[in-house]
C-alpha cells in the first residue's frame, strides 16, 4: 500500500493507495479517534455490489446508511436537506458523528458539502469507487452541488481527514463509468507531464484494461500531481489550481446545459471540453496545430467521444452563470503538452467557433 501525504498549513490528510485498502479503515478509525458514529453516504448500486466491502467500514462502530440517487441527481438542495434531516434523527449529546462517502465524485461531492455545512463542519472520509473518484474528485477538498442553471455553483472548500483509494472496486465498473476517469487521467497528462500522455499514448490498450502494472501507476501519477498543485493553491488563491479546469469550462457548461442528463457523462463532457480548449489554445497561437491533434487522437484512444448534439445558445447560457465566469470568459488554455496557461476575457466569437468543432449535426 503506498501512502501520500497532502501537506497543507491546516488539514494535512494522507491518501492510501493500493489493493483492498477499505480493510484498513476500521483501525485507522479507533486510530484517528474522528467519531463515534459513522453516517455512510453511497447509493443503491453500489451498497449491493459492494455490501462486504462496506460491512468491513462500519463492522465495530454504530452507523447509519443513506443511499442517494445515483450520478448528478444526487447534488441537489433536496437531498442536502435530506440528509441533514437523518443526521439530526441520530444525533445526541455522546455522539460524535462523522461521515463516510463511498461512492464516485458526485457522493463526495454531496458527503463532502454536507459535512461542511452541518454544525459548522464535521470530519469525513473519501473510499473512491470509481476511477474519477480515484485520480480526481476525492482529494482536494471540494466539495459541491448543483442548482439547474449551473453545475458546482453552490461549494466550499472542506478537506477530508483521510482518502482510501481501493483499486479492487474499478473491476466492477461499466466501461463507460471508466471512460469519466480516463478523460480526468488525460486532463492532468495535458497539463502536467508529457511523459505521461507519451505512456498514456503507448500502452492505451492496458490502460483501458486495467492491468494492474499499468492502471496503477498511473492513479498514483494523477494522485501525486493534484496532491502537489492543492498544496500550492489549496483555495484557488494563487492561480495555480485553476489548471485544474483544463476542459471544465466548456464542459461543465455543456452538461448543465442538458439538465446532467446521463446521455453525456462528466467524463464525456471534460473530453469535449479539453477539445473546445485545446482548439481555442491553437487558435491564438498558443500551442501547436499537431499538438491540438494529439490530444484528439487521445480522447479517441479511449473511446471518448469529439463530438455531440447540443444547443450553442443553452451552453453559452450556462457559461454566463460558471463560478469561473469573473468579468469576462476565463479559461485554462495550453502553451504546449505539459504546460497551460490561464488566458482572461476570451472571446465569445472563439468560444462559438469551438463549439462549432465539437457539435454534431442532426
């Protein structure tokens, strides 16, 4: 098991990385002393196919689970509230109440806003079921819901007190559920390190297989480069975690825009996303048309999709309401694989021509 520590000025967690690392949490619970009371958040699916595995968590500690809708329809006020209103019925004066979510981006998404807003903040632990979960949504404290118009508009920043990443729950995942976390692996390959997208680009075929000499080495990469940037800028102060929107723009905008209907998956949007971005990048010179050409290829490599049926005005819409919308249309662009930059006020004219690349007719 390989340990990574995410070392901030406060809040410092460590994130456990290897195979069956949820059997380590009972210890690290009477270890860590978080509580006393253990308020599981995951959905239906995955309880079923993973009750073992989750009967191992809460073995010798009182709990409660709640199960919340699968995918963005969970990120809601409805279920906010909802489980708000379970965590008041179990409370009580001894009770020290924790949460743990199990589950993908969203259920840490949800878990991770609620336990920052109940009684001003309670701790609570990310078990990652889902590639996404594992390279990107469960580390670095974000947490979120959705209002109709706009995706994440409602967030704060929380960090977990630990991250158990478990690779032995990925072999249970649809391939179109691995897709989502193989666009945010390309995502930090862009951005971050060349040699990985040459790997990425080279063994795609064991990636996409999830050989456990090839997939685990790279979750551990991505780990290691969100861990490094979250410490640099853990509240997007700096600048320097804004790359981490490299391709979010344009598609968080697009899936608001579709009412986060499963037709287009997170994942799928990122990847039309970093298509708009990358266009855009080359179409100011930034980077190099062969370059753009080599991330498409990528997303290709991995089954993602290039383009799709949408409305312009709708995804233009939802951008106006983005969180990164700060006086004009801010976005991640890149300067070449490996290194981006934050471009302010690009054109709306640039923005629609990068649609134009990525929508399907008819």
């Amino acid at each position: 098991m390989k340990v990574i520590n995410l070392k901030l000025k406060e809040d410092s967690y460590n994130i456990y990385l290897g195979n069956n690392t949820v059997e380590k949490i009972p210890s690290y619970l009477r270890r860590s002393n978080i509580g006393n009371f253990c308020v599981i958040i995951t959905n239906r699916k995955i309880f079923h196919l993973h009750k073992n595995k989750i009967k191992k968590i809460i073995q010798s500690i009182p709990h409660r689970v709640i199960e919340v809708p699968d995918g963005e329809r969970c990120k809601s006020k409805k279920w906010v509230f909802k489980i708000i209103d379970e965590l008041v019925k179990v409370d009580g004066i001894k009770k020290r109440i924790f949460i743990t979510c199990v589950g993908g981006g969203t259920i840490g998404d949800l878990g991770g806003f609620v336990a920052s807003i109940y009684k001003r903040g309670i701790p609570y632990i990310q078990v990652p079921t889902t590639l996404l979960g594992c390279v990107d949504a469960s580390i670095g404290g974000k947490t979120a819901i959705n209002l109709k118009e706009a995706k994440n508009i409602v967030g704060t920043f929380y960090q977990p007190k630990s991250v158990f990443v478990d690779l032995n729950f990925l072999h249970t995942l649809p391939f179109r559920e691995l897709k989502q976390g193989f666009a945010e692996v390309i995502k930090y390959a862009v951005i971050e390190d060349k040699e990985l997208f040459n790997f990425l680009e080279a063994n795609y075929q064991r990636v996409r297989k999830l050989d456990r000499r090839f997939i685990a080495p790279v979750i551990e990469k991505c780990i290691r480069i969100k861990a490094k940037i979250v410490e640099g800028d853990e509240k997007e102060k700096r600048g320097v975690r804004t790359i981490l929107n490299f391709g979010h723009t344009l598609g968080h905008a697009l899936e608001a825009s579709l009412g986060y209907q499963r037709k287009l998956t997170h994942g799928e949007a990122i990847a039309l996303g970093m298509i708009c971005a990358s266009f855009i990048s080359s179409s100011l010179g930034l980077c190099s048309r062969e370059e753009r050409e080599r991330i498409k290829r990528l997303i290709e490599l991995y089954s993602l999709p290039t383009e799709f049926s949408f409305l312009p005005e709708k995804v233009l819409k939802s951008l106006s309401l983005d969180k990164k919308f700060v006086g004009g249309i801010r976005m991640v662009l890149l300067e070449r694989i490996g290194k981006t930059k934050v471009c302010k006020d690009v054109s709306l004219d640039l923005i629609k021509k990068s649609l134009r690349i990525i929508r399907r007719s008819g």
